[in-house]
C-alpha cells in the first residue's frame, strides 16, 4: 500500500499507524525516541482542530488510531491512549461535545473511569446521560 513504510525500515506497528492518521508528523514519529504518549500528545490538538474544521476524514483516522492503540496488550499503547488522549477530549467543548459521536458505548465504558476522576460532577452527569449510564447513589 502506498505510504506504508516496509517491515524493513525498523519502524513499529504503532509508528506506522501514526503516521498514517498523522502523516505531517512523519519525522517525528519516526525518531526513534518517540513515544505513544508523544505522538498523542501531537493527536490531541489536532484532533481539536479537525473538529473545528469539520473534517470528518481525519477525525476518523485519529479516533481510530486511539482505539487501535487502547485495545493493544502492551501497556505503553494502551495507557499512551487513556492517559494523553481519551482524559483529555473533555477538557475541550469541541471534543467533549463530539464524545458520543466519534466514542462508541464500550469505549466509553471502559474508559468512564479516567474521565470520572478528572471531570467534575456536571459534565460526568452529562456524559452518562448521553451514553444511557442511570444515576446510583
């Protein structure tokens, strides 16, 4: 597939998806000493952006990367994805907004913890609405 790099040219799985969903940070995600967590830490802004430019192509590709890598067995992906990225979309009125849109109900799920400990009751409360969670108290 074109922009794919070979097995060959040492670069991981996670790497190549990467710059797949973000290829105009080719360089840097090839650098060696790039971590999950650096390349999210690039994802999150523009995520932000391609909300606000309505572009549904990249949104689709970012969100898709994140859930690849939270479903992957080695911590440094999975956590890279909870950690930089996932806990963040609420601090954001443009990713916040957009959660139920582009993070399915098991996504969600599993992730309802990181976003509880970090978001205040009112936009907790809300989230939940959206995704059907009933109030216990």
């Amino acid at each position: 597939m074109p922009g794919l790099l070979p097995q060959s040219a040492g670069v991981s799985n996670w790497r190549r998806k990467a710059i797949e969903a973000l290829p105009e940070e080719k360089e840097f995600f090839e650098q060696p000493d790039t971590t999950p967590y650096q390349v999210f830490f690039e994802l999150l802004p523009a995520t932000i952006k391609a909300h606000r430019q309505n572009n549904t192509e990249r949104l689709k590709k970012y969100y898709q990367f994140a859930e690849w890598c939270f479903r992957q067995t080695q911590q440094e992906l999975w956590n890279a994805a909870g950690v930089a990225f996932y806990e963040h979309l609420a601090d954001h009125e443009v990713t916040f907004a957009a959660m139920p849109v582009w993070i399915g109900p098991t996504l969600y799920a599993e992730i309802r913890e990181l976003l509880r400990v970090r978001l205040d009751g009112k936009k907790m409360e809300l989230l939940d609405e959206w995704y059907g969670y009933n109030k216990k108290k």
